[in-house]
C-alpha cells in the first residue's frame, strides 16, 4: 500500500506540486498576467481545498481511499490536457480551479496520508515519511524533464504531456490501493492475526487490542486545545511553504539566476527535499516529535535570512537545504497528529483541520505577488515568513509535554 500511493505521489509531486510552478512565468507571459493574479489562481485552489477537506475526510474514512484516488487521477489528467487550450485569464481559473486543483488535492494528498495512518501504528512516522518523501522524488525526477519539455515545445505541450501521464500511469496505481489491514484480514504494521486478535477486529492507536471506537470522534477532537494548537501551527507551516514554492522561479530569477538555472536549482530543492525526508523521519520514531518540528521551524526560518542577505549561487544553496526541513517534516506532523487522535476518524480531522489552515496557503501566495508588484522585491515576503516561521515553532513547542503524555498510544 506504501508502495502504491508512493508512486502516485511521485507523478502528482513530479507533475503538479514541483511541476506546476514551471508554468508560472510562460503561462503568465502568454496571457500577460501580473505575478498577482498568476498566484491568485493558487490561492483560490487553496480555498477550494479548504472547503471540501471536510468532506473528503469523511468520504475517506467512509468508503475508503481508493475511490477518491481514481477519480483525482482521471479528472487531474483531463483537467491538464484542458489546460492546454486555456486562452484567457477566466479559463485559466475555470480549468484550474474547476478542474484540476478540485480533484488533486482529495486523491494525491488527503486520500494518500490517511493509508499510510490507516496501515501502521507503532512505524506511522516511518510510513508517513516514505509516503511524503515521494513528492519530492517526483520533483527530482519528473519535474526537470516537464521544464524541457516546457522549454522545447512550450508549455501547452508540456500540460498535454502531463496530463497523458496522470492518466496512464495513475489508473492503474490506483486501482491496487485496499481501504485498510482489516479489510485483507490483516493488521496494522503488518502483525500477523491472532485468535486473540482477530484480523477483522480494528485495532486502536493503543496497541492492546481494544476497539478502534474508543478513537475521538471529530467533535471531541474539536474540544481539545491541541486541535487547535495545530491548525495554528499548520496555517503558518503551509503558508510559508505554498509562498516560496509558488514563486520558487521567480524569487531565483529575483536572485539573478537565469529561468533555466532557477529550473535546476529547483530540481536541486525537489532531491534535497527527498533526502531530509530520511534523515527527519526516522528521528521522529526515536525522539520527541514535537521538539524534532520546533527545530525545523526554526531551521526553515533561518534560510529566510540567506535570501534576504545572500549573494550569489551558494547562499541559494544553502537555503534550499534549511527550507527542506519544513516539507520533510509534515509526514511527522501528521504522524503525531494520529498519535493524538487515532485511526478511526483521521481523515475526517484532518479534513476539517485543513478547513482552517488552508488559508495560511491562500493568503501568502498572493501577498507576495503583490507586494513583488508594487516594489519588484520579496524581501518584505521574506521577513513576515521569518517572523511566521518563530511563531509556528513556538506554537509548536507547546505540544512538547502533552505529546508525552500519549505517546504509548502510538506504540
């Protein structure tokens, strides 16, 4: 099952979360839009994501992954071979935001997390960073080759490329993925059934034996101040990292770089972001996970200041490998939000949770294109991600002693 939705996440990574920014600047120049309203289209995707989070929580948790993953992969592949015929602003967002950004997120994220919650307990952060790793995998191999594709053939060519993919490779992906162990006769981390426990028995976050049902539901999680705690901490997380990887190219090119060395440092941030994934997850299975995020935070911030201050090539380097520690941890911020809350309900928490901070994703993006318009700079972009990262990692260290607290459930 790791397996399966892995290789999904390296196309949807390779593709669409890496790929989709090497459309930005000819998709912008093509129809002669502001840097501004180009990153409008990712806000809005973002708001649309965080209205239907809720409910594709549910309908996960309900039916099952494998449904939502096969209707994502078939409307994002059709949605990108549309893509190549928008000629205006308003069917740029119609395809976009009715299309493609409405089917990816439920299949190539929601869906592809809750398996990996589902499917283990005691190695969840193990599964979820294998799981995580592959979009950056994705970027570091797909995503080069979609920029020469692009750079060849020009980018309409490249999005029919690229929705021919999601639909060949994807459908059949998606086809072997099983809603949980216990629907195999199976159990979590791949334990053997026992009489004792039977394999249609859903086990719990405890590891005794005892019902799933003694799982939170979503209105007791809601009660809680730790949900709250990290829908905060998320929105200033996603904010961040939708703001630089949106405008990636066009802060290097901002930086001096050429488009086509911005292309390859960018490869460069999708292999070292792969790498930080198995250096950060395994630490989070032997150590304190909420201390291991406060440092990444504050890791990702400090990179702010090397754009801010640096010059030349290296400086660029060296942010990308601080900046890789925000998305290489978000397989351990899931992986402690199910230490929390169990198996049973999580995609319907997570869902909702993404309700709310999602809209850290929806504002940065287009503050940084405007501002970028006004004063042909990202370093007022830069500070407020800074300062944003030093208050998600004190938001964060908050949740260091309760995690204590319930880590056996997650043993």
């Amino acid at each position: 099952m790791v397996a399966l939705v892995s290789a999904l996440r390296v196309l949807g990574g390779g593709l669409h979360n890496y790929g989709f920014t090497v459309f930005f600047l000819p998709l912008s120049q093509d129809l002669g839009l502001s840097r501004a309203a180009t990153s409008l289209a990712f806000s809005l995707a973002r708001v649309e994501g965080a209205i239907e989070g809720p409910f594709v929580g549910y309908f996960i948790d309900r039916f099952g992954p494998r449904p939502m993953i096969l209707v994502a992969t078939i409307l994002t592949g059709a949605g990108y071979i549309l893509f190549a015929w928008v000629d205006s602003y308003t069917n740029f967002l119609i395809v976009y935001l009715g299309i493609i950004s409405l089917s990816f997120t439920p299949g190539f994220v929601h869906a592809a997390m809750a398996v990996g919650n589902t499917w283990f307990i005691r190695y969840r952060a193990r599964a979820m960073t294998v799981i995580s790793s592959a979009v950056p995998i994705g970027g570091t191999l797909l995503t080069p080759l979609l920029a020469l594709a692009v750079q060849a053939w020009g980018w309409r060519s490249g999005a029919i490329l690229a929705g021919t993919l999601f639909l060949l490779i994807g459908i059949p992906i998606g086809m072997g993925v099983r809603h949980s162990p216990e629907s195999m006769g199976l159990l979590p981390d791949g334990d053997a059934p026992t009489p004792a426990a039977p394999g249609n028995a859903a086990a719990s976050d405890r590891g005794d034996g005892t019902s799933a049902v003694s799982d939170p539901t979503l209105r007791q999680a809601m009660k809680t101040w730790v949900f709250w705690l990290f829908v905060i901490s998320m929105t200033v997380r996603v904010g961040a990292y939708s703001t630089i990887s949106v405008h990636f190219v066009p802060i290097m090119v901002w930086k001096g770089l050429t488009q086509e060395h911005a292309a390859v440092l960018l490869g460069g941030f999708a292999f070292l972001n792969w790498a930080a994934h198995y250096v950060i997850g395994p630490l989070a299975d032997a150590m304190n996970r909420p201390k291991l995020l406060t440092a990444c935070m504050i890791a990702a911030g400090a990179s702010m200041l090397l754009l801010i201050w640096g010059d030349g090539v290296w400086p660029l380097w060296l942010f990308t490998i601080l900046f890789t520690a925000i998305d290489a941890s978000f397989p351990v911020v899931w992986a402690t939000i199910g230490d929390f809350f169990g198996r049973k309900n999580f995609a319907t928490i997570r869902g909702t949770m993404s309700f709310f901070y999602t809209w850290g994703s929806v504002v940065g993006p287009v503050i940084a294109g405007a501002v970028y318009d006004r004063s042909q700079s990202y370093v007022a972009t830069l500070w407020g991600i800074c300062a944003a990262m030093l208050l998600g990692a004190f938001l964060t260290a908050l949740l260091i002693k309760p995690w204590n607290a319930v880590k056996p459930l997650g043993r």
